[in-house]
C-alpha cells in the first residue's frame, strides 16, 4: 500500500511538474484564457466568489479485476488533469465511511470545472476516452454525479 501511494505522489509531482513546464512563458495567453473563464462562469451572489462545477465519479470494481489494471486505470486518470487543461483540479481517495452505504462503490474521483463549456470539452476530450477504454474488464459500476458550488 506505501509503494502505491508513493507511485501517486510520484505521478502527482511528475504530472505538476510537467504542466508547469508546459506553461512557462504563457502568461499572455493564459491571462487570455483567465478572462474567457471568468466571462463564462456562474459567480457567486452570496460570497461573490467564483461559483465551481464539481465533477464527482464513483467506481466500482469487479472482484476479480487486476490489482495492476486497477492502478493503471487510477494513474490514467491521476494524469488527465496534466492533459486536459479544462480540468482546475483534481483529487480522489479510497471509501472509509463506516455506515456501510457506499454499495460497493470504492473509488471516489473529484473533478473541478470553471464552466460547463470546460466539462464539455472534457468529457469527449480524446485522452479522456483513452482513460475510459482502460475500465472495460475491470469496472463493474460508475456513478457520475455533477453540481455547482459556491
């Protein structure tokens, strides 16, 4: 279970560490994008703050499915936000509620949108679909739940 997690922080760190170097010397273009964002996103009437479009995924796997498909499948998602830079943020953990409701749901993966304009890029986004294809023998169930927050 460490050399797992150490494999996340490592593809997590490497992933930053890459987008960063992608980016350098961007700024022009990226406050060009800062300002369609803002131009294109629900804001706040309370905290007037910008609103986010929380995109929650829940799987389920099979019980036979591959423990080294598994985490494959976890880093390939781990890496879309280096890929997709539609996707603001990303984190995702393992089930611990101890209510025993989760029915049998395991993984839990959050996604951040400024805009649905972004999760629509998203969602068809080739390298998206190449996540996707990594869950055909493995994945028993998906939950996808999206809404808007404050």
């Amino acid at each position: 279970m460490l050399q797992l997690r150490s494999l996340f922080v490592f593809t997590i760190v490497a992933t930053l560490g890459l987008w960063a170097c992608q980016n350098t010397g961007k700024t022009d273009e990226s406050e060009n994008n800062a300002n369609q964002i803002m131009e294109s996103s629900p804001v706040s009437e309370t905290s007037g703050d910008q609103a986010k479009l929380r995109h929650v995924v829940l799987f389920k796997f099979k019980d036979g499915a591959d423990p080294e498909a598994v985490e494959k499948a976890i880093a390939a998602f781990e890496a879309l936000p280096g890929k997709i830079p539609q996707i603001r943020d990303f984190e995702w953990g393992t089930n611990n509620s101890p209510e025993g409701l989760n029915k049998g749901l395991t993984h839990c993966f959050l996604l951040t949108f400024h805009s649905e304009e972004d999760r629509d890029i998203y969602l068809p986004h080739p390298n998206h679909k190449a996540f996707g294809a990594l869950l055909g023998d493995i994945l028993e169930d998906v939950t996808v739940v999206d809404y808007w927050t404050d």
